[in-house]
C-alpha cells in the first residue's frame, strides 16, 4: 500500500457542515440530490462565509452563487481541504 492510500484511508470524512468561516474546500461527494443539481457536485469548490452554530443554515459559494445549506444537508456534503 501506497503513502497516499494509507493517508486516505486514516483520514477523517469532512462534511461541509464543519467548514468555518473564510475556509475553503473542495466536494468529494453529495447525498443530497437536489444540492447537487444547484451546483454543489462532486469536484466543485466551496467557500464557508457564515456557519454559526445558533443558525439552522450556514452561507456558502461555489463559483459565483451563494447558497444557503441547512445543516441537515451539509451533514451529507462530505468535503476534502
């Protein structure tokens, strides 16, 4: 086994839920079909603007959109930095 599988394989998921403000990332998968469809694929780089934990949703950007994620849905966005 490779370096880079063994690193993979002890990494953590992320979820986009996780971000904080100013953090980038990039997709690495979506659960949630509808998201996906509005521009949050797999591939895709994000960009965390508000994730307060007192909100039910947080503020991201993927290219020129802004989006509002409800927490729910960020929990199946899963993310590498």
């Amino acid at each position: 086994m490779s370096a880079e599988e063994l690193k993979t394989q002890t990494q953590r998921v992320r979820t986009l839920v996780e971000l904080k403000d100013g953090e980038e990332a990039v997709i690495r998968t979506n659960g949630d079909k509808k998201s996906m469809e509005m521009g949050l694929f797999p591939g895709a780089r994000v960009i965390m603007f508000r994730n307060r934990k007192s909100e039910q949703s947080l503020v991201i950007g993927a290219g020129d959109a802004r989006f509002l994620v409800s927490r729910t849905i960020a929990r199946k966005v899963e993310i590498e930095s």
